[in-house]
C-alpha cells in the first residue's frame, strides 16, 4: 500500500518528466523493495514514513536492505514524510542529481 508521501513523490518526479520505478526488487530470495529507483543515475529513494512496525524486524531490516543497495550499486536517499510534504525531498533531488 501506498503512503500518502509515496503518492506525492510519484507526482512530483511525473511533473518534473523524470522516468522511475516503483517497488524495485534490492536482491533475490528476500521481499526487500525499494520506494523508488532512478536508473538513469542509479539512485533509489526510500520514503521513511510514520513507523508502525509493519516491517516485523523494524529499522535494522530497512538498514540491511539499504546497506544492500548500496553494495548492489544503488545510490539510496532516505527522506521523511514531512521532506516529501514540505517539498524539501524533491529539492534536493533537483540540486543534486537532476
């Protein structure tokens, strides 16, 4: 399911004409899904919304997962819901990578 800001990034990157994907697999054998990938730059954004421990092993297996990516090759960006919101998220994207 779809947050609120997920929803709001995805908007903002259709605005700005920017290809992505989302629910991007991190490696095989584990459920692990990137918010966003970018692959044009190799950059994946994880949306950190208000947690409510529906990922059974909390932070540590999101770390995992990103630290994950990171190997793999992915770039991974972390904003917060309130980033996204505020816009702050989508600005940086354009200072620093777009």
């Amino acid at each position: 399911m779809k947050s609120e800001a997920e929803i709001l990034f995805a908007k903002h990157l259709e605005e700005l004409g920017v290809r992505f994907e989302r629910e991007t697999p991190v490696c095989a054998g584990r459920k692990w899904r990137l918010d966003f990938t970018l692959a044009k730059w190799s950059v994946a954004v994880e949306i950190d919304g208000y947690f409510r421990g529906r990922h059974g092993a909390g932070w540590g297996a999101d770390n995992e997962k990103r630290n994950t990516a990171t190997m793999m090759g992915w770039r991974v960006l972390t904003f917060s819901t309130n980033e996204v919101k505020d816009g702050r998220a989508i600005a940086f994207l354009k200072e620093h990578v777009l």
